[in-house]
C-alpha cells in the first residue's frame, strides 16, 4: 500500500472516530470538551497537512509524510481516548 493510500485511509478512520465522538459529546463532562477542542485544532492541522502531502506526492519529502503519517496517528488515537470515556 502507498504512502498516499495509507495516509487516505488513516485519514477515513480519523473521520470515523470524531463523527462518533461528536455525536456523544453533548452528554460529556467539561473536561472531555476541553479535550475534544484540542484535538479540533489537532485535526484542522494534520487535515493541511495531508492535503499538502498528497497535492505534492511526488516532491513531498520522507519527513513531511511521516509527520503527516505521526499527526494522523496521535490523532486518532486522541479520538479513541474519547470514545472510550464517553463509553
């Protein structure tokens, strides 16, 4: 699989997991919504980011996709932190 391709499909998993999380914030404590907010900016960022790495697949360097791949990451794993206390 290309890097494009697994960035792409990170990508999906991260919507996936903030979708669902988004719809059981209402019911979160404060906390959770700081945290949430957060990963929003988190989110915006790596959502550049990649966009900058796939509009320049072929001259973006090894560093910039894997600090796109590193971003998409520590993001869904925030996601997942999330649903698991809104759980």
């Amino acid at each position: 699989m290309s890097v494009q391709e697994e960035l792409k499909k990170l990508s999906e998993k991260i919507k996936q997991y903030r979708d669902e999380a988004r719809v059981q914030l209402h019911l979160a404590r404060e906390d959770v919504k700081d945290e949430w907010d957060d990963l929003e900016q988190d989110w915006d960022r790596f959502r550049n980011k990649m966009d900058q790495v796939l509009h320049d697949a072929e001259n973006a360097s090894q560093e910039a996709r894997q600090t796109a791949q590193k971003m998409g990451e520590d993001l869904k794993t925030g996601y997942q932190n999330i649903r698991n206390k809104l759980k």
